[in-house]
C-alpha cells in the first residue's frame, strides 16, 4: 500500500472515531530514509493541522 493511502486511512478513522471540538486533527509527520543507515529525518513537517471539512470521503 502506497504511505500517501495508508495515511490517509488513518485520518479517516481518526476523524470516524474522534470529533474535536474545533473540527481539526493536529499531528506532525516525520519521514526517515529507508535506503541508507541514516538515523536522522529525511523530511520533518511539525504543528499541521487538518480541518475536518478538508476531507472528502466523510
């Protein structure tokens, strides 16, 4: 499964099973390399914020 499906997966089920009172989920998203021995991010996105209108399949 492509990481894009897989996560946007998770944040349906987040949003089927939590109703913020603002109507955002808050989270920070880390990808690290997998082709190299390195310990550190490979890209690192902090404080995003989704709104619940933003997502179509709900």
């Amino acid at each position: 499964m492509a990481f894009a499906a897989a996560v946007s997966g998770y944040i349906l089920t987040w949003f089927g099973d939590n109703t913020p009172p603002d109507g955002r989920l808050r989270f920070s998203l880390t990808l690290f390399p997998t082709l190299s021995a390195g310990r550190l991010p490979l890209l690192q996105l902090s404080r995003l914020r989704l709104a619940r209108a933003d997502v179509s399949e709900l």
